[in-house]
C-alpha cells in the first residue's frame, strides 16, 4: 500500500464522493442466542444457535454452500495463532445475476460490495469491526480462479475487484495481504439473500433524524421512526445520495451500514422465534440458503459452534471503524489507504487489542457525515 499519510481533503473535494464501480476458539460460553457481527451472516448464526434443530437438520445442512478456502490458499498465509481470538471476513457480494438484475446489468461476475474484518476477542465478550472501502486502491496479490485460472496481481487495483477476478479465496488472500492477520472464516450473502432474510425476521427498526430521499437506491423515508422491510433495508445499506449532510460517497454508505447492523443486532434479541417454530424455521431456512462459508463452517452444527461460541457480545460491545483512507490525489474518486494509520489498526487487532482512536483520527473514512442520521 502507498504511503499516503497527507492531509485529507476539503470538503467540497469530497463532496465529488467515490462512484460506486483455521478457527480458534477456546472454552464455552453460557448457551444463549447469539449475535453475530455482521449484517445477515449474524442472523444466520443467532436462529441456529439456541433452539433444537435436530429435525430439520439435513434440510438445512443441504441448503449451506461452502468455498474451501484453506485448500485454495496452501501454507502461503499469515501464522495462524491459536490465541483464543477470531478473525472473519464478511462480504456482500453485488452480483447482478439471476434476482440480482434488478440492481443493474449482469456483467458476468461479482464484486464485493460490502467488506467487514470482524476480530472475535480472547474471551469472545467483544469484537472490533474494520470496514474496507470497496474502491480502495490497493496492491493485489496473485491469485488463482476456481477454474484453476491464474489472475496476475496489480499494483493499484479496487479493493472489490479481488472478489471480481478470483471470487473469495482472492477476496481473503487480499485482505490478509493488507492486514497480515489469517482469516478463520469467510461469510458472503448476495442483495436477494438479504431481503429474504430482512423479511423473514419481520423487518428492522431505526430511526431517522432527517427525510431520506435517494433515487439511485430506490429508498424514500420520513423523518420518524421505521420498520423497514428487505427491499428498504438493502436501499439504506447502498444508499450514498439521499442522506442530508452525506457527501455522496462510499465512506458515508459505510456508516450507515455500520449503523444499521446495530440497529439488526438489537432487533434480533426481540424477534422471539424460539417460542414460534414455524417463524424459527422460516428464518433458519432462509439464512441458510442466503450465505456463502468456508467449508469450515458450511455445516449446521459447525455453524451453532460459532453462535455458542459468541454469544456473550452485543451491539453495546462491537467497535466499528473504517480502515484509515483518504482520498487519491490521482483521482477523486478512489481513496488510498493511510499506511501508518492502517498498521495501528491492524497491529491491534493481531495483538488482541482494542483499536486506537489515533488510529482513525483524521481519516476520510470518519468524514462521510451520515452516521447521525440513522439510529
């Protein structure tokens, strides 16, 4: 990654915004629903966690896809240190394929459209979240197609373009390339999984501060409170235009999707589905054809490990930054990492502590003017 610790930007230069283009767990939990940490891979694990799932097992086990992301990879990886943390790579893939076309023309592949680091503590009582820029220029490596294509690496590539060229083993070589942290896990849901699984839990409440009027997502909300359904819960996550005070840019859609998983988390602990087996099945069903893992979770009972085994954290212990960025000189609408910033980040997460607030200060990423908005 390019040194680019300068100054950032004035106002009026960000307003042109960024054009959208081994697990280690150690010891039990107390047995309680749990909350994941991101968007709905979290829900996912919470409705598998704490109920009996023993009938339906098989049919939900068929559901479950997994990418074996340590075969693709081989020994060339960061050490993996059995420390009792973890360390999972979120994504929301933007395929336009099948459903997904109504978000745009399919162009025959994927990027990663959301991208969340989310470091488990010793003790599994709180996580730090890093949310990557999807149009962070960044030096990718080498990587190799699930055809078995090489892809030569670029010095300059988008961060989303990884997941585009060599799908989620690239996505994850890239990150730990960036980080020098191993990923234990990898969880991808697409733009029609998401809806489904909005739905199915019967909505999510927030707040808005100020009217939401955005086109380009197709989301038009009052002042007031919300239950929003899918459809307008993927519109808030993607939205970059309609927020008064936004900047029109992907840092200010990241904080609004930070605020919004909170705001899932909180729903989750009220949703009551393990007094409503129908409901908990519905939801299980869908949050289970709606993921993608590695194949070290692309099983139920792999999948309620992980939710046992987090179930202690909530929103109230989850830190969310935005990896350290500022805008390219080069042009506007890319960000470029700040190396010395990032290595603050990382540092901390790969030494199991929390995240410097020095760390962000400054950044671009903390400039997107959005996250007083929605609550």
């Amino acid at each position: 990654m390019a040194d680019s610790s300068g100054t950032v930007q004035t106002a009026e230069s960000r307003a042109r915004g960024i054009r959208a283009t081994g697990r280690r767990r150690k010891g039990p939990t107390r047995r309680r629903r749990a909350l994941t940490i991101t968007l709905c891979a979290l829900v996912s694990v919470v409705l598998l966690g704490g109920a009996g799932l023993g009938y339906v097992y098989f049919k939900l086990n068929g559901n479950l896809k997994g990418v074996d992301i340590n075969a693709a990879l081989g020994h060339d990886r960061p050490q993996n240190v059995d420390d009792g943390s973890m360390d999972i790579l979120v994504m929301g893939s933007d395929s336009r394929a099948g459903k997904n076309g109504e978000y745009g023309k399919d162009e025959g592949g994927a990027r990663s459209d959301t991208a969340m680091v989310v470091h488990v503590f010793k003790g599994h009582k709180k996580a730090s979240v890093v949310s990557i820029p999807r149009d962070t220029l960044i030096k990718r490596p080498d990587c190799t197609t699930k055809d078995g294509k090489n892809v030569p690496g670029e010095r300059r590539a988008m961060f989303n373009t990884a997941f585009e060229v060599g799908g989620p083993a690239c996505a994850v070589k890239t990150v730990e390339s960036i980080s020098g942290i191993r990923m234990d896990h990898f969880i991808e849901v697409d733009f029609t999984g998401f809806k489904k699984l909005i739905d199915a839990l019967g909505g999510v409440d927030i707040t808005t501060t100020k009217a939401i009027d955005d086109r380009n997502s197709h989301l038009h909300l009052k002042a007031g409170h919300h239950t929003l359904d899918g459809e307008q819960s993927l519109g808030l996550v993607r939205t970059r235009h309609g927020v008064p005070g936004g900047d029109g840019s992907d840092l200010g859609r990241i904080q609004l999707q930070q605020t919004f998983l909170k705001a899932l988390m909180n729903q989750v602990k009220n949703v009551g589905v393990l007094t409503n087996p129908t409901k908990l099945y519905d939801i299980a069903d869908t949050a289970t054809k709606a993921i993608t893992t590695d194949t070290d979770l692309n099983s139920v009972s792999e999948l309620t490990g992980l939710a046992k085994s987090l179930g202690s954290i909530g929103s109230e212990n989850i830190d969310m930054v935005t990896l350290p960025v500022t805008y390219d000189t080069a042009n506007p609408d890319r960000v470029v990492p700040l190396t010395r910033k990032g290595k603050q980040v990382w540092d901390a997460l790969r030494n199991d502590r929390d995240i410097p607030k020095s760390a962000t200060k400054g950044s671009a990423g903390d400039t997107g003017g959005t996250s007083r908005y929605v609550k």
